[in-house]
C-alpha cells in the first residue's frame, strides 16, 4: 500500500481548533505523532514498581482491533518508591501498544463483538486487572518458554503498564524486536512440506517457513499445558492471520539458521470468538473446541487449576516468580469479575451481591473510559439500584442508546448540546470544531489535501454537506470528484514513467537499485544479498530482464482498455438493436467481467509477443525459454522473467516474485496482512508451484508438446463437427483456424525446435 503523505502540522492545528477551549467538551485523539512526547505513570510488570517515563513517538507502526502500536524511545525515567524495571533503560526504544484502535470502524466493530460476548466494555483497554493479568501472563509465559525452549528470548519481553490519559485507554512498554515476518523461499519441493513436524530442515526447500510452523505448533502446545487454551489462538496455524504474531529475531547471537531467533510478540487478542462468527477456517475447530470445555464465547479465559497444576509441576523455574503467580490469579479474578459475562457467570449475576458489585464497578469503569458519564453520575451508578440497569440496557440500543446514556450521564455534554441548540454563535464554534475533529482523519487518509481541508475549515456548513454526500464515497472515488483532473495526473505520470523506463538505462537502474533497498528494509534480502545485486546491475542478462519488465509494466493496461472497447462497441450495437440500456449495460459488464478472468488477454499476448520477437531477434533460446511461454499467461505472465532468473540470480527471482505475490495479496483486508499465511500461499502458487512444473516438464517436454498439439487438433476437429453451419462461415472460420495454430501447433512445431537446435548447438560447440 502506498505511503500517504500528510501534513502534521497542519493535524495539530485542527486538533487545537477542535478543543477549543470556549466549548464546554473536546475531542479526544485518535492516535500520535511521530515526535510527540508521553509523560506517564508507570507501574513495572513484576516486580510493580511504580515511577514516571517520559517517552518520545519515533514511529507510529500501525494497528489493528488490539490496538496501536508505536515504537518509543525513553528518554527520561524516574523511579522514586523502588528499585529499577528490568529491562528499561533511557535511550533505549520500546514497543508500546495503547489498547484502542486508531480506525474508528475498528473501534467500534472490536466493542461490540466483545459487549456480544461479555456484555460489557473491552476490558484490557479500560480494566486495570485485564491490563495487568495479560501483562503478568506474557511474563510467566516467557519463563515457561525456558521449559519448552531452552530460551525466554522466544518470548516477547513486557516492562510496564500505564494509562494513558488522552486516549483513555491503558497501555503497556514490551520490548522491542528487530527481525523479520519471514522469507519467501524459493521451493521447488514443497511435497516436503507435508512432512513439517520431522522433516530434515538442512533438506527441506523452505526450511524458515517450516521452523516458523513447528514453532507455532509448540507455542499452541505451552499454551495449552499452561492452561491457557484461549491464548493459543493467536499462534494456531489455520486461522491464516496468526503467522505474523511470530518473528525471526536478526538481534540475537543465536539467531543464525532458520529456526533460531523464533520469537513470539503478541499476546492481546483483539476479537471475541463468538459460536456464530467465525472469522477464519481454523476458527470453527476452536469453536468446537470450546464447546466440549463448556466454553460459548472464547477471547483470553485461562484454566486457573491447570494453571496452578503447571506451576506446581515446574517449581525451579517459577522459585523466585511467587509473587508474580500470586499477582495474576489475584487480578485475573478481578478481571472475569468486572463482566456480566453470562455465558460463564450464569444465573449467579442475579443473586450474587458481591458479584454484582464488582460488575457494576467494571461497567463503570468502562462507561467513564468512553466519556458517557462524569466522576459524579460515576458514583450515582455504583450505588446500583433501578438507575444503573435503565442505564445499562440502554447500550442494547444502537447509535440512539449512546445518545442518550451521554446526555444523561455527563453533566459538561448535557451543557453542551444545550448551548449548542440555544447559542447560535456556540452552535458555530462547535460545527468548527467538528468539522476540525472530521477533517483530521480525512487528511491522515488521503482523502483530502491541505488546500481543501482549508477550504473546508473556513465553511463548516459545507464540509457538513460533503460529509453526508461525496464524503460517504471510497477515498479513491472522493478524491476523483473532488478534483476529476486526477485521473489525468494519473495518465500523465504513468505515461512518463513508463517513458522513462523504456528509453532511460540511468533510470531503470536507479529503480532497480530502489527496489533492492525496499527489499533489504522488508526483510525480504539480507544484506549480502543486496550488495551481491547491486554489483551486478549492469549484467546483460539484468539490463535485459529490465528493459523486458518496462514492456511488461506497458502492457498492463491494455487487457483493460480493450475489455472497455470491446464492451462499449457491443452495447451501442444493442442499442442500435433496439435493446434496452439494462441488456446493453449488462453486456457490457460481462465483456469486461470475461477480459478478466480468461487465461490469456490482449495484455498477456502483447507481453508474450514482445519476448517472441527477442528470442527472435537475438537468436537466444536459452535465456528465454521459460519466460516465452510463461509470458502470454494473464495475471502469471508477471512472474515470467522471475521464474527465468532461477537459476541465473536465485536471490533476485525470489524477490521479485516475493514483491510482486505480497504487493498483490495486501489488497485482501485481515487476511492479506504482511507475513500472513495467505501471502506465502499467493507467493507459492505463482512462483513455487510453475517452477516446480518446470522442473518436472523439462525432460517431458516433447511429449507435453506433442499432446497438447494432438488434443488442441482433436479440439478444432469436433467443434467443426459439432457446429458445421456456424463454422463454416469465414469469420468463425478464420478465428478458430488462428486460435488452433497459435496454441497448439506453434509450442511444437516452432518453440520446441528451436529449443532443441540451440541446445544441439551448444552441445556441438563443447565438443570441438
């Protein structure tokens, strides 16, 4: 996904213009900058030791329904009450993950999955004893990993909690991994892979990704010895977005080779599992999984008694960890007992006194969090009685349950929207200040530029307008309205991109070198990898390949310009017809609709033509014989050159390939996710798989050949049969007479002859 360039500066001032001190209320952040500072209040992981640290944004990385995630550097840490957190060190950079979503979409989908489940607000972000147990648990985990391991550096290291006050949400310190998701290994042998659990890794073709399975496997394994099944969800297999949750650390001495360095980093689960709302495959084992140990609704719940039977088992390994173990089953306790949760408490809810009190603190705890109510309607709830259940079932109600819960119960929002209803210039500054809130993420999303959020800031009314209208739009189709002259930028800057790299060497090796620094930033080549490539950019064979793949990015749009034409001539000539414009602009639909789904287009004939005409050209067979045919497939054809420089620069073949499978596949949302497991199958299918094919067709190849003719013959003999009167005609005629000469008797009578007159040639020349 492209980098969206927005201006910072410009954010910050909206923000001050939506907290406008003259209103009564604010709007809270979404999420920071990089370079903003965090002054908190810290409390160690174990021992808790309390202190303050203040911490520098370097890089906002991103999030999900768990939360965001940024990576901090401390620059100050005071700790007056105790002695020092291991682990944090001034200067040093940390991951930190603050427990809301940045996406208000992902915010609201993540909260009411968990009310669907529990009743209540997502608890790690607003319960301190949710925070804390998650925290204590990856600790005791890490220690449990010396059991299973031999190592807690297969362990993500936690440092610290605190709160987070602008967010109002709780978030933690953990530490900070430098590595990688994996490689994409070129594999030509991937039968080996069916044998993961014992197969030789020296001998396996993609030894990184089966050391990432086994591993996964075993932490699925602790997790379930620990008594901690719910956990393990984040490290199955098969629920194909779990792969990135494990890294190979590149920071350790003992991550050489392809299982070391393993290192598991996330234990915050973002979605409830619900029996009716499985999310991926491998979720509907683990539904049935929880039913048979009684468990409806599944996110963090762990088996205590088990628990305590592991800890008890292994009592050298957790000698100096008491306390810790006492910690978490303490607040564990206080978590489950802040939730309705019916589905484990039961009836109990109904006549349990204790329990309702501790619930009710919970809830509130989580209506405060969300700014529905202030501390003094906070104290009016705990007390309980008719009040805090109204209150509470009013959240059964959408959008208009959290409308009026927030003018019920906070007193400052009441104000304010009864200033807003009866002060003509507050309703103005508050229309400002929304607009400032709005305007925010549209620019952080690309949806509008700096000169239109101006335009916008100074016309409230109209950014309101198109805030119901265009702005409901996708962010590609509003900008397009916006300003309709971007789709010809768009021409503009593809047509002399592509000038560029046509008729420009200086510029294609400036992109190749680009693309190969982009490579070793993702991971995808080491170092040495990258220095080898960049020694050999001016080889002939990669000055080749480039000026091939300039003619390949040239003839991407043309499978899509015909499909239009071809769609567009056939719906006026049913208009002409008399037809409807429904009929007309269905056929035009499915015109475009087969251009993209049929094996070989204008596109991939144009491509396959191109690298034809070279091997023509230059009398070479050698260096395109895997690349010829491979190029007039659609949608393959992209890796044609790729697969031909397997053999010649393995390195360069698997990353090219590995941009283009996880440039494609990132499109899909939740399952596309870099380092899923969706990535490495798009990657195997286009690159692994025909290279294996490859392999094992080369010896077979006149036999291949042979039969494809005969059955491509057989083809146009019964279609001749079976339609003789349309057939017969001589447009109908001439199209399958080409079609049958083109694929079928072409590959054999041509390709394959000179394939093997060049290798008799070289053959011949080693003998003299």
């Amino acid at each position: 996904m492209a980098k969206i360039d927005y201006s910072k500066e410009l954010c910050a001032r909206l923000f001050k213009e939506a907290n406008n001190p003259a209103l009564k209320t604010g709007h809270r952040i979404t999420r920071y900058e990089t370079g903003d500072v965090l002054n908190i209040d810290l409390q160690g992981v174990y021992p808790a030791t309390e202190g303050t640290a203040t911490l520098v944004i370097d890089k906002f990385l991103g999030g999900g329904f768990a939360g965001q995630v940024y990576r901090c550097r401390l620059s100050e840490l005071a700790l007056p009450e105790g002695g020092p957190i291991d682990g944090l060190e001034v200067g040093k950079l940390y991951a930190v993950k603050i427990i809301i979503p940045p996406s208000t979409f992902s915010h609201r989908f993540r909260n009411t999955i968990y009310w669907l489940a529990f009743q209540g607000p997502f608890s790690s972000q607003v319960n301190h004893g949710a925070c804390r147990s998650g925290l204590l648990l990856q600790k005791l985990v890490r220690r449990a990993a010396k059991i299973k391991f031999g190592r807690e550096t297969a362990i993500k290291d936690a440092y610290a909690s605190f709160w987070d006050k602008n967010l109002n949400a709780y978030g933690e310190i953990t530490e900070w991994i430098e590595g990688r998701m994996w490689l994409l290994e070129a594999d030509d042998e991937l039968n080996g892979r069916k044998d993961w659990k014992t197969i030789d890794l020296n001998k396996a073709g993609s030894p990184e990704f089966i050391a990432k399975r086994r591993f996964m496997s075993d932490m699925v394994e602790l997790m379930h010895e620990m008594g901690a099944p719910e956990f393990a969800r984040q490290y199955e297999w098969w629920t194909m977005k779990s792969q990135p949750n494990t890294m190979k650390r590149t920071d350790l001495p003992d991550a050489e080779g392809p299982a070391g360095g393993l290192c598991a980093i996330d234990f915050r689960a973002g979605l409830a599992l619900l029996p009716w709302l499985p999310m991926s495959p491998g979720d509907i084992k683990l539904i049935l999984d929880g039913f048979k140990r009684k468990s409806l609704v599944q996110f963090d719940r762990c088996d205590t008694d088990k628990m305590e039977l592991f800890f008890a088992a292994h009592p050298d390994t957790f000698a100096d960890m008491q306390p810790a173990i006492a910690e978490f089953f303490a607040k564990d306790r206080e978590y489950r007992r802040s939730l309705p949760d019916i589905t484990h408490h039961g009836l109990r809810v109904l006549f349990d006194g204790a329990l309702q009190k501790d619930i009710r603190a919970g809830l509130v705890e989580g209506y405060l969090a969300a700014d529905l109510i202030d501390e003094a309607f906070a104290g009016k709830l705990n007390a309980g009685g008719l009040r805090f259940s109204l209150f509470h079932l009013l959240g059964i109600l959408p959008i208009i349950g959290k409308m009026i819960r927030r003018r019920w119960g906070n007193k400052a929002y009441r104000e304010h929207m009864f200033s807003i209803l009866t002060q003509p210039a507050y309703f103005k500054a508050a229309l400002r200040a929304h607009a400032a809130n709005r305007l925010i993420a549209w620019h952080r999303a690309g949806r509008v530029d700096e000169k239109h959020v101006e335009f916008l800031m100074s016309r409230p009314p109209l950014f309101l307008l198109e805030s119901l209208t265009i702005g409901r739009l996708p962010i590609v189709l509003h900008r397009v309205v916006l300003n309709p002259a971007r789709i010809g930028y768009r021409i503009r800057d593809g047509y002399r991109f592509l000038k560029n790299f046509i008729t420009s060497p200086e510029f294609r090796e400036q992109w190749f070198l680009n693309e190969i620094a982009l490579g070793e930033k993702d991971g995808m080549l080491t170092p040495e990898e990258r220095a080898t490539l960049e020694g050999v950019v001016r080889d002939p064979f990669i000055v080749r390949y480039l000026k091939c793949l300039g003619v390949h990015f040239a003839t991407v749009p043309i499978t899509q310009i015909v499909s239009v034409l071809a769609g567009s001539i056939w719906a006026v000539w049913l208009l002409s017809k008399g037809h409807s414009w429904g009929e007309a602009l269905g056929a035009f639909g499915l015109t475009v609709a087969v251009f993209q789904v049929i094996p070989i287009s204008p596109g991939s004939i144009c491509r396959g033509g191109f690298v034809v005409y070279l091997m023509i050209k230059e009398r070479n067979v050698r260096d395109y014989v895997i690349a010829a045919p491979v190029s007039f497939l659609k949608y393959v054809g992209y890796l044609a050159f790729p697969l031909q420089m397997t053999t010649t620069y393995p390195h360069l073949a698997r990353f090219m390939a590995s941009r283009w499978a996880t440039n494609m596949v990132h499109i899909i949302p939740v399952f596309g996710e870099k380092g899923a497991l969706m990535e490495h199958w798009v990657f195997d299918q286009f690159f692994n798989k025909p290279q294996k094919f490859a392999k094992w067709a080369a010896p077979r190849m006149r036999w291949l050949l042979d039969g494809w003719m005969i059955f491509g013959l057989a083809a146009a003999g019964l279609a001749f049969y079976l339609w003789p009167l349309q057939l017969t005609r001589l447009k109908p005629m001439v199209n399958v007479t080409l079609a049958t000469v083109v694929l079928f008797l072409f590959p054999r009578l041509i390709f394959y002859p000179l394939m093997r007159r060049k290798k008799h040639q070289a053959a011949t020349s080693s003998k003299l």
